[in-house]
C-alpha cells in the first residue's frame, strides 16, 4: 500500500491527473443516484431550459434534466465500454500469444477467421447480427467485444511473433517450459506496452462504436442516458454555434484523455527509461 | 368540393369549399381563388436558372419504376418529370391534369376521362387514351408489385373512347375516384405495343430526365413543349438525396442548395434567423400513429386501449416533438384540414384518472405494455414513445418502450408487434383513409380492427351523394375509431421546409404533400 | 526473397478463401435478416399480393442455395450481376463509387500519415515535454468525438462561419481533377482527425518501448544525437506495430468511411453497401463485400510483406 503511495507520489502531474480524473468519474459512475437532482428519465421542465435556475445545464429536448443525465451517462457508457474492452483484450490477446507461440496451423485457423471478421465492414456486420440476435446490452457488449477483439489479436500477434524468436524464449522453449508458461511469463511482460497503448484508444473506439450503432436505430435502449446517443440527438445544434452537444461530447473526451495519460505513464515505467 | 369537374353537376351534390376554407385559414394556410394558381400569373416569376433542391430522401436502390415509388425522393422525381390525370391543388381539389375533364354517371360506378389534346411526351410521341390504359393497367392484375395495386382493385374494366377519351368502370360507386386515379403512383408514361417501360423516365412533364444517379442525383431540363404555359419556370433541375438533417440545413445556408425539405424541427427556430433563408410550413393529412393489434391480448380490450388513450399529454408531444409545428390528434386519422373533419367530437384530453378506472376494469393492474418504435416510424417516434412512458407513469401504466432498429422496421415491427410507432402521410379524401387503414380486412388495417356499424357506413358513406348526409356518416366514423378504434393518434404534423430568397414559392402552396404537395419543380420559380 | 514469393502466393489463395468464406457469411446473414428485397422496397405500402408478384419477378422463389451457387458461378467468370432493386449492371454502379471512395481514402491517407507519423516520431523525441502533451491532447480529444460531430464542427468553422470550403462534397464523374480535390478536403480532413491519434500514438509507444533496449543505449552512449538514434535506429525495429496500425487505419479509411459520406453527401461505396443491406439486395452488398474484403486482404498482405522485410528475423526464420 505504502509502495503504491509512493509510486503515486513519484508519478507525473499528467499521470497525476488522469488518475484523479478516472477516480473522479467512478465516483460519480457510482455515486449517481446520491448525487444527481432528479431522476435518470424524469422530465422535470420545459425542453431546451437555459442554464442555471434550478437546472445547472439546462435541460435536453424532452425536458429531463442535462446533468443528470450526464451523470447517469457516466454509469451506463463507461461501464458498458469497459466490459467491452477488457473482453476484447482477453480474447484478442490470449488467442494472439496462442497463434504467435503455437504458429503453423493454429496461427493459420485463427488468422483467417480474424481475417474473415476484419475484411466485413464492422458496421455492416453489427448490423447484420444484432438485427438477428436483438439489441439487447449483452448481445451489444458481446458483438463489440468480438469485433474489436480482432483488431487486439492482430496487435498481440505481431507483437508476439516479434517476441518468440528472441533468444530468451527459444532458450525457454529448450529449457522444457509450457506453452502456458512461455505465454504469461515471456510473452505477455513484453506485449504488455504496445498493448496497454492500444486499450487507452479501444475503450473510445467501443463509445464511438455505439454511438454509430444508434445512427443506426440499434445502440442502447432509451431512455436509457448514455453519451453517444446524447452528442446524436442534439448534434445539428453544433452547426448553429450552440454548444449544447459538445457536453457529453467533451465527457468523453476528458476520459479519453486522462486514461491515456496514465497510460503514458504506465509506457514510460515499462520501458525502463531512467529520465 | 369539385368545383370544377363535372362530378358536382352530374350528382347534383352541392359542396361547397367555404367551412373547409375557414378552416385552412384559422390554421394559418391561407387559401384564396384558385386563379392564383391555374390561370394567370398572379406575380412575377422568372423564367430560367438551375434549380437544386436537397431531398431528405433517396436511396441507391431506388429506381424510375412507379410501381415502387415510396419516398419523397420518389415523389420530387414523379412530379419533376411526369404528369396525372389529376392534380390536387392548395385547396386540397383534385383538378384535371392529362385529363381535360371527367364525368361520372349518376351512381359515380362510371367515369369517363377526356384528355388533354395535343399533348407530347418527351420523345415527341402524342399523348392518347392507349397511353393513360397501359400506364393504369402497369399497377393492376396478378402480376404487379405496385403499391397502387389495392387502390386499383375496384377497377373493373377500362376501354378507350376514341383517341381522347377513357372509360373506367368501376366494381362499385366511388365518388372520389378522381382522387384516386392521381395518385401520384399512376405516372402516365407512353405506351408501346399496349405497354409502358417502367424503367424509362420518358413522360409529359414540366422536365425531361437528362441523368438520374439513384440515391445521388436527379437532372432534368426544361420540356420546352410543356402543355402548361405558366408552368415549369426552371432550365434545370437537380434534385440532390442529402439525407443527414445537419448536412441539408448547412449545404443551404452555405448556399450548395437552393431549396431543401424536411427542415430539423429541433432547430427551425435558429435556421429562421439566418439571413437570406425563408422557411415555409404547410398543414397537411400527415399524421403519426400509435397502432394497437385490436385481434390480440391485451389490445383486444377497449378498456385497455382506452386507458392508453388517456394516458398521453397530446399537447406536449406536439410541443416537444413537433416544436409546436402540428396539432393534436383526436385518434382517428381525419386531419382538420380534409372536408369532413368532426369538429364537434370532443378532444382527448390526458386524464390519468379516467386512464387509472379503464386500466383496472381492463384488468390489467400490475402488467407492463411494450410500446416498440424507431426513428423510421417518424423522426422523434422514439422520444414520443419516451415521453408516453412518462405520462402513462402518473396512471400507474408501466409502459415499456423497446427501441426497435431502423432496418426493416416496416416489414418487421409494423403491424407485428402488438403496439408500435407509426406514420401516416394521409389522404385527402376521408373515404381512402378509412378504406386503406380502417376497413375490415384491408391491407394496412393495422390496428386488425373490426367494426360493424364503421364498415356499414363506410360503404354507405362511398356512394351517398348528398354531402350533409355524408359529413353527419363521417362525423359518426370518426367518433367510432376515436372510442373504440385502436389507434392511438397524438398529433398531425406540419410540412416544415426551406428554401433562399432566390426561390419564389407558389402564392399558395398545396398541402397533400410536403414541398407544395411535391410540385415544387413545376410551381416555383426564381425570385 | 523467394521466401517472401512463396508468402505471397500461399496468402493470394488463402485471401481467395476469406473471400469466399465471407461471401457465405454475407449470404447468410442478409437470408437470416427478417423481411426481403421485396418488402424492403415496398415498405409501408406492401401487401402480400405485390410482394409475392415482386418476388416471382425477382425470381426469389428459387431455393437460396441455388441462388448462391448462381450468384458464386457468375462472379467466378466475372460478372457482378444486376442490382435487384433497380436493375442496373452492378460492375457500372460499384466502379464509380469504389473509384470516389478510394480517392477520399487516398486523399485523407495522404494528409494523415505523413502527419501521424511525424507527429509521433517528435512525440517520442521530446516526450514529457509541453508539446508531447498537447498533441496528445488534441489527437485523443478529435478521435473521442464521433465521426458526424468532428464534421458538423469543421463544416461549422471552415464553411458556415468562414466559408472556405464547400459543406458538402457532391461530386459526380464529371468534376474536373482539382475541384473534385477542393471539394473532398473536408472531409479528407474529417478523417484525418478520427486516425490521426490511432497512428499517432502507436509511433510514439513502439518508438519509447524500444528506448531502453541496450542497442539504443550503446547508440546513446556514443554519443549520437537524440534524434539520430530515434530516427536511425530506434524507428526501423519499431516499425512492425507502426506498419500494423497504419495499415488498420487505412482499411478503414476505405471500408468504414459510411458515417462520413453521409454526412458529406459524398457518393461513395460505403453508403451503397448501407442502403443495399436495409433493402435486402444481394447482389450488390455481396459485390461491395467483396470489394472490401479484398482490398482488406490486399492492404493486410501489404502490411506482412512490409514487416518481414523490415524484421530480418522473421525474413529468415531459423
């Protein structure tokens, strides 16, 4: 506990930051219900009210209160999003260490069947599926992390095809070590940055997926909040100067950011640099 | 109400368009001599210039074929290059087009059409009568995938009376026939050998196709021998598919456009500030519609049905959906502006009370209805089922809104599910209304509904020629799907669009369908 | 070398695989999708007399694997087929498009790789330092935008409030050269902005990841500039992971571009596909799928060949 303090203390205002920022939107993610004004779907005035007046951020097109349905957006879009990115790193990178170590034709069965599900528009194939399976959160979740799994594997494998024919794994390889072994102690350490790199950016692309989606009448159920659905419905007004679409927007992209600053932090720490 | 077609003499119906002008009036269209529109330029409009106009609609799949006209994209085109028999004006009048005149016998079961002569179609071949038969027959018989087809089933037999004229029997008296027989499906297009090429974009309109890219682009240029003097001002015209709503709006304020339908109701308010931009509203017969499956559980019981009836604040969907750009609906699909609207039949008013007595004697206490919906049903269909949850709330009425997707929503959710969001565009007649959607056994009857007195007075109503008679059947009509139909009918929507100050609009512009009922191509002109 | 011939010719027929494995996909999935061409084109108005005349004209009444193996036979001898909604021969209407797509996707390429790279490489160069940290900022806030939203904002800035550019991009075969160039900059720049950080960031990672590897450290030691070392040495190891990202970004440039199309009025492949899925014609969203399918597996082979070359270990596997 003590180490992570320090660990903490020693890391840069960015990191610092970004940290502060992820605790900030778990708590609220959390907290929602405490500490919002009214409830998630409870139209409470008039549509488009200006801000303050009892409604800090106005209110949306049907009346419900902006903020907290900001709040509750927090809850539902980041937790949807990060299910879905860590079930797509799970599989993406399991399944590419497996092809990369294994090769030949356990490399070849995954690679085309990646290859399959990458060379379909992923927008295509959602909508083919999730119109014939049905819209519910966990197809959606299950669907996305498929999908993006697959960017993840090619990631982990060419990475790991890197790593395997470095002389330390070949000497484990003699040593006798399980493929099991070779995978979480010599590959996985060594994947690890590119990796992490790669999630800060997926889990925006998994937001960005599913506010796609509701273009096309298919993402979260209403009136449920969530970000992407809310930068859609109210996005024409950005094209008369109106800034209203820009606050869930900019949500996001404060998320983005901050997760990306600790895991710049996490890079610079993994690769070793003493600067 | 037929002013000018002989129906009127013929039947010796005295309807007069006075209640329904005041009407139109009090709703803000103002309506005045039709001379405005059919006979002298009542103001300067300018010969010549490129017309573009972004169209809200338009898909690749699209095609010339009329038989599969179903967008506005379609509409715009249809209008752009073809012409009727009959065109509907702002007065919601059906007047002849290709058609010089028409006659109905006095049981209105037989109606003859004399054509317009000496007209040409694009190609320089003369319009005859073999022409408008080969081009109604396209839609009908066993073979045809037209949506006119049901319309064209009380057709029973056709035949040409000389050159210029064409002799329609009908299986029963329809005094609206007119109406129907311009539909905008039945383009007349020339006939080969007793049969058109549906695939062909040759007609007698105001333009003549020079390329079409579907789901891209329409090109016309002007038909110099248009039959209509004082018609068709344009030299060309683009009609451009720009779907995205922040797309057309910016593409016509940047000026790419000139005219553009279908304006984003959610910001109207700040395109109207814009300079140089003039946005126009029209009261038509579209509607949205909240169907119920009156053949199946729960929706069987009116009781049931009431009680959602009276769970919904009309007033604020149409402040919140239609941004005050529509009224309230009466749940039954007779727009105030068609003829025979019941003015008299009280206004649904939203009363949790009464919603609460209707929920429990249905039984229903504890039970949750889903209400499905996308933004395919009507743009906001999904927010208004939304808003319903909330209101339904306050009567203890779990309603729980499932957001179906846009793809396939018509073949899928519509007139599938028990309860959905849907739209109408309307008719203007009330008899082709209730004939399409309310009927026992129609088509789109997509509510199933089943009502004995309704389909006596509608057949009665069909063939009354006394207008008094049939505006108290109607009257009738309308109460009977208000209290007992299972439609759900929260509001009639304006048609809401734009265009620069470039654009000179028609004085008064025909409400059928959005766009001056789509003739835009035709009426407008530069400023 | 002929290690890397022999690759290409075993990928050339594992890609004729995907290809057909995803045409089946395809197949199946639009048989498996609720309602057909037939009551996609009718729509609201449909009735099952006009949808069952519309089939029999269509010919849909015929078993689907019949229509599969037809379909599989002629584009085997390299007929494309006809649309079902509209008629037209499908090689005509995909090619116009597929050509106005690959030029928005070069045109956006050309911008964003040059400049996701650079941007990357001087990341990695002055890491920590302010100017790594705004770009970071500005690239990750642009990709955490959704695509349309980027695009109402540029058309805001650069054709409403300053008109500068056109809001939107209709161009036809007709178009001269430049102005088609002038017309596509929008939203070329509208994707700049959504790959931007993916590739951005990626360079900078691999480039840092290898900074502490002992051959960089020698480099450091003798004293070469930060630069050189960043550049010479540390770039061409990193550029496995890098060439991977580019080559993701610039399939979907191609393939997932539908959003901004829309937006931009912009005729492109992505639309046709979009529109030919929710009216259930076959043919061509088996054609567009095709296209796609093979241009992924081309631009993926590309990226292979690019990291064995690049990789002497993998050119020649002990």
């Amino acid at each position: 506990m003590n180490a992570t303090l320090k660990l903490l203390a020693s890391a840069p205002w960015s990191a610092k930051f970004g940290i502060f920022i992820i605790l900030g939107y778990a708590f609220v993610a959390i907290f929602a219900p405490v500490l919002t004004p009214y409830g998630e779907t409870e139209i409470v005035g008039a549509e488009f009210e200006l801000w303050g007046d009892g409604f800090i951020l106005g209110t949306d097109s049907l009346g419900r209160d902006m903020l907290t349905r900001l709040i509750y957006g927090a809850r539902n879009t980041i937790g949807i999003a990060f299910l879905t990115t860590i079930l797509a790193f799970l599989l993406g990178s399991v399944t590419g260490f497996l092809a990369a170590a294994i090769s030949g034709w356990v490399d070849q069965l995954l690679s085309r069947v990646v290859d399959v599900l990458m060379a379909i528009p992923a927008l295509i194939f959602g909508l083919l599926v999730l119109t014939i399976v049905g819209t519910s959160i966990t197809n959606m979740v299950l669907v996305i992390a498929v999908l993006e799994s697959t960017r993840v594997f090619r990631l982990a494998r060419a990475v790991a095809m890197g790593i395997v024919v470095m002389d330390y794994v070949e000497a484990a390889r003699l040593r006798g070590e399980g493929l099991w072994w070779i995978m979480s102690r010599e590959v996985l350490p060594n994947a690890l940055p590119p990796l992490v790199a790669e999630f800060g950016l997926r889990f925006c692309f998994v937001f960005l997926f599913i506010s796609a989606l509701s273009f096309l009448g298919l993402g979260i159920q209403p009136p449920t909040a969530d970000w992407g659905s809310m930068v859609r419905d109210n996005a024409t007004l950005i094209t008369f100067g109106d800034i209203t679409p820009l606050m869930p927007a900019a949500a996001i992209a404060l998320l983005t950011v901050a997760v990306n600053f600790v895991v710049d932090w996490f890079l610079h720490k993994a690769s070793g640099l003493k600067e | 109400m037929k002013s000018d077609n002989k129906l009127s003499s013929a039947m010796n119906t005295d309807v007069s368009r006075r209640g329904f002008l005041g009407g139109t009036a009090a709703l803000g269209v103002t309506a005045a001599s039709t001379s405005a529109l059919m006979g002298k330029k009542a103001y300067a409009a300018k010969k010549g210039g490129h017309l573009r106009a972004g169209i809200a609609h338009g898909s690749t799949t699209d095609s010339l074929d009329p038989a599969t006209y179903e967008n506005g994209f379609s509409l715009a085109l249809d209008y752009t290059l073809f012409n009727h028999l009959g065109e509907v004006d702002h007065t919601g009048t059906v007047k002849p087009e290709l058609a010089e005149s028409w006659e109905a016998s006095p049981d209105a079961k037989t109606w003859s059409f004399k054509l317009r002569q000496g007209v040409e179609f694009h190609n320089g071949k003369t319009l005859e009568a073999s022409d408008v038969i080969a081009s109604i027959e396209y839609h009908m018989g066993e073979d045809t995938k037209s949506a006119a087809k049901s319309l064209l089933k009380q057709v029973k037999s056709m035949k040409a009376d000389g050159k210029n004229e064409v002799v329609i029997e009908l299986e029963a008296g329809n005094a609206d026939f007119p109406y129907v027989i311009s539909d905008y499906h039945i383009a007349i297009k020339p006939a080969k050998d007793g049969k058109i090429d549906p695939t062909e974009g040759i007609g007698t309109g105001p333009y003549a196709l020079e390329n079409y890219e579907p789901g891209v682009r329409l090109m016309a240029n002007k038909n110099k021998n248009y039959f209509k003097s004082d018609r068709g001002h344009f030299d060309q015209v683009e009609l451009i598919t720009i779907i995205d709503l922040a797309a057309r709006q910016n593409a016509l304020t940047t000026g790419e456009i000139d005219m553009m339908d279908r304006a984003d109701l959610k910001t109207v308010h700040l395109l109207k500030r814009q300079k140089g931009i003039n946005v126009m509203e029209t009261v038509g017969y579209k509607h949205y519609t909240m169907p119920m499956r009156t053949d199946t559980a729960p929706f069987d019981s009116n009781d049931l049905r009431l009680a959602l009836k009276y769970s919904l604040d009309r007033e604020e969907l149409v402040k919140k959906i239609l941004r005050g750009h529509g009224v309230v609906g009466n749940d039954h699909p007779i727009s105030p502006t068609n003829q025979y609207h019941a003015e008299g039949l009280a206004q649904r008013m939203y009363d949790p009370d009464k919603a609460k007595f209707h929920f429990k004697k249905a039984g229903m206490e504890g039970t949750t209805i889903q209400l499905s919906a996308a933004d395919a049903a009507f743009p906001g269909a999904v927010d208004a089922a939304v808003l319903y949850k909330e209101h339904a709330a306050k009567a203890g009425i779990d309603i729980e809104v499932v957001r179906e997707p846009n793809d396939g929503y018509w073949s899928n959710v519509w007139m599938k599910k028990g309860w959905c969001a849907c739209y109408w565009g309307g008719r203007p007649t009330e008899d082709w209304m209730f004939t399409t959607a309310y009927a026992a056994g129609a088509d789109w009857n997509d509510t199933f509904w089943k009502h004995d007195r309704f389909n006596e007075l509608l057949l009665a109503a069909r063939a009354e020629l006394d207008s008094d008679k049939r505006r108290t059947m109607y009257y009738e009509m309308q109460e009977i799907v208000s209290n007992d139909g299972g439609v759900v009918v929260p509001m009639f929507a304006n048609y809401v669009f734009a265009a620069t100050d470039k654009i000179l609009p028609s004085e008064q512009m025909a409400g059928n369908w959005e766009l001056d009922g789509s003739k835009f191509a035709e009426r407008w002109s530069f400023a | 070398m002929s290690q890397i011939l022999k690759m290409v010719a075993q990928r050339f027929a594992l890609g004729f695989l995907t290809l057909f494995i995803v045409s089946l996909i395809i197949f199946l999935g639009i048989e498996l999708l609720p309602g057909d061409i037939a009551e996609e084109i009718l729509g609201q108005s449909a009735t099952p007399e006009t949808v069952a005349a519309f089939r029999k004209e269509l010919g849909l009444d015929v078993p689907a694997h019949i229509r599969y193996f037809d379909w599989l036979w002629g584009m085997l001898q390299g007929d494309m087929g006809r649309s079902l909604a509209n008629k037209r021969e499908i090689s005509e209407l995909i090619g116009l498009r597929f050509g106005n797509t690959l030029f928005l996707a070069v045109t956006a390429a050309a911008i964003s790789v040059p400049l996701a790279l650079t941007l990357g490489v001087l990341a990695a160069l002055y890491r920590h330092s302010f100017y790594d940290r705004a770009v970071n900022v500005v690239t990750l806030s642009s990709i955490s935008f959704p695509e349309f939203f980027v695009a109402y904002i540029l058309i805001f800035l650069v054709s409403v409030t300053f008109p500068i550019f056109p809001s939107i991009a209709n161009i036809s075969d007709a178009t001269p050269f430049w102005d088609k160039v002038y017309k596509v900059l929008l939203p070329a720049l509208t994707l700049t902005l959504v790959v931007v950080a993916h590739m951005m960031r990626m360079t900078r990672a691999a480039i840092i990841n290898l900074l502490a590897s002992p051959y960089i450290e020698m480099a450091n030691l003798k004293g070469l500039s930060r630069a050189r070392v960043i550049v010479k040495h540390a770039l061409p190891n990193a550029l496995a992971p890098i060439i991977n990202v580019v080559v993701i970004n610039l399939a979907y440039l191609i393939v997932g571009v539908v959003v901004v199309e829309v937006v931009f009025v912009y005729p492109g492949l992505g639309q046709l596909m979009v529109d030919s899925v929710s009216k259930r014609d076959l043919p061509v969203v088996q054609a567009s799928a095709m296209i796609f399918a093979g241009t992924y597996v081309l631009l993926n082979l590309l990226a292979d060949i690019l990291s064995i070359l690049t990789n002497p270990r993998l050119l020649h596997p002990r």
